[in-house]
C-alpha cells in the first residue's frame, strides 16, 4: 500500500511539474507574459499620464516665490542699479497663475484622450499579433506531435519488413539485396524518428518564449486538431472584422487627433489673456512688520504693513512671426490628411485580411476528406504491397516506396488538419471571436 502511495504522489509531482497547456491557456498566458502588450500597456499609460497633464494645464498654477536680489550699495537706498528696490531685497509669496482663454479652448485636453484612444487601440493590436504567433506556434507543436507518431508508426512497419525480408531470405525466396534494401529503409525511419522528436522541442522552445514568465518548454498541448468550426458567410466576417478591427480604432482615434493637432495650431493666431495673483513679502526686509524709523523731520514714524498683494493682468496679441503659425497649421493638417489616408489603408488591409483568412480556411476544410481519403489509401495500398511481396509479387523497392507513400499521406493529412485549424482560429481572431 505504500508503494502504491508513493508511486501516486511521484505520478502527482510530475503532472505538477509538467501542465497541459490548451490553446485558451496559451492565450492568456502570452497576453499575460508577452512582452509587445507589455510594451504597449506602458505606451498607454504614458499617453494617459499626458492627458492628466493636458487637464492640469488648463487649470490655476500655484507657485512659490523664494527670491532675494542683493545690488550693491553706493549710499543711495536702490543701490547701484536703480531699477532695483534697494540694496536687499526679498521676495517670499504666492503666485496664482490662470490662462483665461484656457478654459474654453479644449484642443490640448481632447488632442490627448485621442493620443491615449490611439495607444489603448495599440494594445490590442499588439494583442493580435501575438495571438497570431500563438496559434501558429501551438499548432505547430501539435502537428509536430502527430509526424512523431507518424514515424513511430512507420518505424514499426520498417521494422516488420526488415524482419519479413530476413525470414524471406532464409527460406530462399528473395535475394540478400531485398535485406539490405530493408535495412538502410529501417536506418532512415530510426532517424525520422529522431527529427520529428527534435521537431517538437524546437516548437515547444518556440512557444514557451512567449507564455511563461522565465523560459520554460516543458510543457504539454492538448490535441483537438479534429475539432470543425463554422465557416460564415464572407459578407458577415467582413462587417465583424471591421466592427472589431483595433487598426481601424486607432486609425479613426489618429483622425480626430490630427484634427485637434490642427485646431491647436491654430490658437497661435489668437491672443494670450492671463491673470497673475500675488501674496506675500516685497521687501526691503524680510519681515511682515518693519520696526520705527525716522523720517526727514526727525520723527519716528511705523512702516506700513509689508505683506499683502497684487494682481495683474496681460493680453498678449501675436501679430507677426514671419509665417511659423501658418507653416505650423499646414504642416497638421498634412498630418490630418495622412490620418486621413492610414484609415484607408487600415480598412482596405481588413477587408483583405478577412477575405484571404476565409479563403484559406474554405480551401482548408475542402481539402480535409481528399487528404483523409489518400491516408487511408496509402494505408491500404502499403498493406497489400506487403502480402504481394510475401507471395512473391511485388519487389522491396514498391514496399519501400508504398511505406514512403504512407508516411507523408500521414502527413499531409495532419499538416491538412493543422492548416484548417490555424485558419479557422485566425478567422475568428479577424472577427472579434477570439
């Protein structure tokens, strides 16, 4: 009973050790780990921190002012430079500062939501191309795993026939070349064997990059090559396509930014109207309160109150930059004409997307009987090659050449299943269903 335990637990550990990953699985685990959504996640996170400033720049600044300004003295009270106060002066307040027309023009604030619609759309994008890569890889390991059994298989009948040609031999019915003929076919499946086996880590390697935190390729897939999915109609993949296609989102999302890139361009031609508020010290003294002095008569007289505050006012009109503001709105709106243009292409390269995914997966699925059909065939067709050549018939050139026949029917029906399956999932990512 301990044995049979212990034996359990190992069983347990490596199963542990070793999960079984499905294509869902796969996805997740890339959107999760791969490092083009990381990537992009950081864009648009970086573009959302733009638009918090946009915001922030619309609204009332507050600063302190920490000055003093030392001239140097020559008896007089402003000292040497006579556009200053006097020889100390300090200045310790509260600066407000409001652009006024900023509150009615949004240009910054909306040209920013587009930025970050244009990035958020980017992830997704980004998205796509690795589910692509995903499925891609993931199937290729599962074909990879079939061409191995595939070349077990035909390892086996090699082995069969190498025994079979002996036995013949023995008895006196085949010459020693049908041996060696055997026998260097029996050393080619021994290698086949190995390739597919090699096959399979190398695609292994090639999707673990992509679904674990640190490499790992020990990892199994799940097999459903066999599993059929619905081809729709051409007209409703399309409209779904486009109604799902993030390049589309963010080639719309760089039109209403370059429209807004136009829009800030121009209120270079209107003026500058702001308000400035000032609180504290401007003193020759850094004190709230200056102590008696005496005046010309000889009296003492109290200063009056040194903290307190001001305001001003500035309209700033533009009237001539020798044509920088002009060159700066044509060279957004050529920005929004090629907006304009990318959205085009954008749509022209999911309808075409579309149309060669459900080509492909139409050409696929028509293909899948043919292929099952000519396995089968080769099959059968190795079968009786083999009793011919035991009645003496058939030559072990046509059992080497039935075995070979069998071999990459094999194959190409499940290189044919792979392909329908890898269609048919690209299909649905084209359309929003994955």
């Amino acid at each position: 009973m301990r044995r049979v335990l212990l034996a359990s637990l190992c069983a347990g550990a490596i199963f542990a050790e070793t999960p079984t990953i499905t294509l869902e699985d796969a996805l997740k685990r890339a959107r999760q780990f791969g490092g083009q959504i990381q990537s992009a996640n950081l864009t648009a996170l970086a573009a959302r921190e733009d638009r918090v400033q946009a915001r922030a720049g619309a609204l009332p600044q507050v600063n302190a002012l920490n000055q003093f300004i030392y001239t140097e003295g020559n008896g007089t009270p402003s000292g040497v430079f006579i556009a200053n106060d006097g020889v100390h002066v300090y200045n310790e307040q509260a600066v407000v500062h409001q652009e006024l027309l900023s509150l009615v023009r949004r240009g910054e604030i909306q040209r920013a939501m587009a930025a970050e619609a244009i990035a958020r759309a980017k992830i997704d994008v980004a998205s796509r191309g690795l589910t692509a890569i995903v499925i891609q890889d993931y199937f290729a390991i599962v074909a990879a795993q079939r061409k191995y059994a595939n070349a077990q298989l035909s390892l086996k009948e090699a082995e069969r026939f190498f025994d079979l040609s002996g036995k013949q031999e023995k008895g006196g019915e085949v010459a020693h070349a049908d041996v060696i003929k055997a026998q260097i076919d029996l050393q080619q499946r021994q290698r086949d064997v190995k390739e597919a086996d090699l096959a399979i880590e190398k695609a292994r390697i090639a999707l673990g990059v992509l679904i674990f935190p640190n490499f790992s390729s020990d990892f199994a897939v799940v097999d459903d090559l066999q599993q059929m999915a619905d081809l729709p109609a051409a007209d409703e993949a399309k409209a779904q396509a486009a109604a799902a296609s993030p390049d589309l989102k963010a080639a719309n999302a760089g039109i209403v930014a370059a429209g807004w890139d136009v829009a800030v361009a121009r209120y270079q031609f209107l003026p500058s109207f702001s308000l400035d508020f000032f609180y504290g010290i401007d003193a020759n003294q850094f004190a709230a309160h200056s102590g008696e002095f005496s005046d010309a008569s000889g009296r003492n007289s109290q200063t009056p109150n040194r903290l307190g505050y001001s305001a001003q006012i500035t309209l700033n009109i533009p009237v001539w930059n020798w044509g920088a503001t002009r060159s700066k709105i044509k060279q957004a709106e050529f920005r929004r004409d090629q907006a304009k243009l990318d959205l085009s292409l954008a749509q022209k390269t999911v309808d075409s997307n579309v149309a060669a995914a459900h080509a492909e997966l139409r050409a696929a699925r028509a293909q899948l009987d043919s292929l099952k059909s000519s396995a089968d065939l080769a099959a059968e067709s190795l079968r009786l090659t083999v009793l011919r050549y035991q009645a003496g018939e058939a030559t072990a050139l046509e059992v080497v050449d039935a075995q070979n026949t069998a071999m990459l029917a094999r194959n190409a029906n499940d290189d044919g299943l792979a392909r329908y399956r890898v269609a048919a999932e690209n299909l649905k990512m084209l359309t929003g269903k994955l």
